[in-house]
C-alpha cells in the first residue's frame, strides 16, 4: 500500500498532463481557433463561425481521441510482449500481426489489378483497407494461435512471429515491383500512419474492439508480474501458462492489429514507452506499469499529433516519421542518464 501511495503525485502529474496536451491538441491546427471558442463549441454552444463547430467536432476531437486510443494501446501492447518474451526489444509487432494488416492492404491495393477495373474501385475504399488490414492481422493471429499450442518455448514463438514477418514483406515486395505508380502512392501514404481519417461511428468500433483488449490485459496483471519472476515461480503459484500466453497474444493482437487497421502501422510507440515508463517509475509492477503506460503512450502520441499537424500551415507530416523523431532521442537521453535499462 505503502509503495503504490508513492506514486500518487506522478500519476496525478501525469493525469493533469494528459489533459492539458489534448486541450493543446484540439486548440492547434491550420485554422486557427480562440481556446473560449472551442470550449464552448464542446459544450454545445454556437460558435461565432459555422465552420469552427465543423472543425472541432468532426475531425479535432475524433482525432485527438484516435490519439489517446493509439499511444495507449500500442503502449500497453509492448508491455505485454516484452514481458512475455523477457526481451526488452520485443515490441507490439514481433507476432507479426501489423505485417499480416500491411498485407492485407497491399493486397487491397497493389493487388486490385488483378481483379479489373471496376472491382479495383471497390476493393480500394476506405472501409475496404481496414477490412483488408483486419483479416491480414486476424490470419496471423490465427496462425500464431494454433501455433502456439504446439510449442511450449516463447522464444521460439517469438522467432516463428518474425518469420511470419519476413514471408509477409518479401510478398509485399513483389506486389510493389508489378504494381502501378499511383498504387505504389497509395500504399506508402497508408504505411505513413494517419490520426485523422476516423468519424465517429468508426471510432466507436474502433474503441469497442479495443476495450476488449485492455480489459484482457487489466485481467492479466497478476500473470505478468509472476512471468518475471520465472515459469516455474508463475507455475507454484497455479498459473496456467499455457491460458495465460494465449490471453496475452489475444490482447496483444486485439490492441495492435486493430490500431493498425484504422490508423495504420504507427512505429516506436509499442516499443519506447514501456523503456520510458520503467525509466520514470523504476518498477516491474505491472499494477502501475499498465496504467503509467496508458498515460505516457497517449501523452507522447498527442504531442507527436499536435507537432505533425503544423500549427498554421495546411499540410500535415507523416505522424509515423513525428514518432520516431520525437520519441527515440528522449530515450537515449534516459537511458544515457540513468546509465541501464530497468526490466
């Protein structure tokens, strides 16, 4: 009691941050709107332009949510496969799942050709790629999972996941080399990563599927902090390995193939803010990892949004490029100061 009491005020900070960084996020963009309009425009009062309540409610608070939902989910993913693993460069993506999704768009998009012309417009539609992307990622996860049944060491799981990995890229690979140009654009702008492109009734499913995935993952707090400790501690204390490696992967691939469907395959996050969290907390407590983890991910993902969108300016940056970075010098600089790695 006396330890998760000590980290009352940095949850507290961390809470008040996260609200002032959404705040800051929906305020910034091309268009400039006062803080007092926006306020009121979420409490449902009407703006002096028309166009500001547009704005605000259509694509700045969708967006800003899709953030919150995608650094947290890809966060808290990591956590969990890097605990499963013991590997601190295992990240969200090493069971392959996001290489199953950039499959299934390739195919959706390189591959529409080979259908002809009227059925290339169809395949290529927004609702389209993230069908696509989600039945890449579920048949990974269905490989994954049989495969899983069959061999008892995690690291050997983890190894078959980045084989399944290096067969979906080669296949990807020679649908970049046969396809058009503009196919080619296409699919590069959705590796990109994108924040903005969700209403509100897909960020509904978006949110549904991924709160099943965090409420698997709340319900393996236990099992992870016994998983430190050694298989064979996680088994005197009637952990079920076998149950509790499937529920992990299920979470996992819930998290990140569905934020990679809807938002497309967001880098570094899943990997870096488990090394942050630990580096800022200095504990193996996964009952305060998780929820750190929640708080930091959506965090640096709202500021990452907020800096790719360019205040004042009409384009965006890739929010894939902002990641990286942003994100990777703050972890070399914490590693760097604290001189090792805490895992």
């Amino acid at each position: 009691m006396q330890q998760h009491a000590a980290y009352k005020t940095p949850f507290l900070v961390l809470t008040l941050v996260l609200i002032l960084c959404f705040i800051i996020n929906i305020s910034l963009g091309s268009v400039l709107i006062p803080l007092k309009s926006i306020f009121g425009i979420v409490m449902e009062q009407v703006p002096e332009n028309s166009s500001w309540n547009f704005i605000v409610i259509n694509y700045r608070l969708p967006k800003a949510l899709t953030a919150i939902i995608v650094g947290s989910g890809l966060g808290i993913s990591g956590l969990l496969m890097q605990t499963l693993f013991k590997n601190p460069l295992a990240g969200p993506f090493v069971l392959g799942i996001t290489s199953g999704a950039s499959l299934g768009v390739a195919l959706a998009i390189m591959g529409a050709s080979f259908f002809g012309g009227v059925m290339a417009g169809v395949l290529i539609s927004k609702w389209s790629i993230v069908i696509a992307a989600s039945l890449g990622s579920f048949l990974v996860l269905l490989t994954v999972l049989i495969v899983s049944t069959k061999v008892r060491d995690t690291m050997a799981l983890l190894i078959i996941g980045l084989m399944f990995g290096s067969i979906t890229a080669a296949i990807i690979s020679v649908l970049t080399y046969f396809s058009s140009a503009e196919e080619l654009q296409q699919f590069v702008f959705w590796r990109f990563g994108s924040l903005g492109n969700l209403s509100w009734h897909e960020l509904v499913i978006f949110s549904i599927i991924y709160s099943i995935g965090l409420l698997l993952s709340l319900a393996s707090i236990k099992a992870l902090n016994t998983l430190l400790l050694g298989d064979n501690y996680a088994k005197s204390l009637g952990i079920n390995l076998k149950k509790t490696r499937l529920t992990i992967i299920i979470a996992t691939s819930l998290l990140a193939g569905t934020i990679t469907a809807f938002a497309g395959p967001i880098a570094f996050v899943g990997l870096a803010i488990p090394h942050i969290t630990r580096q800022i907390f200095t504990t193996s407590n996964h009952k305060i990892l998780l929820p750190a983890v929640f708080l930091l991910g959506s965090i640096i993902m709202l500021i990452c949004d907020t800096i790719a969108q360019l205040p004042g300016l009409e384009y965006t940056l890739p929010i894939n490029a902002i990641t990286c970075l942003v994100g990777a010098p703050v972890v070399i600089w914490l590693l760097v100061r604290k001189q090792k790695m805490v895992f």
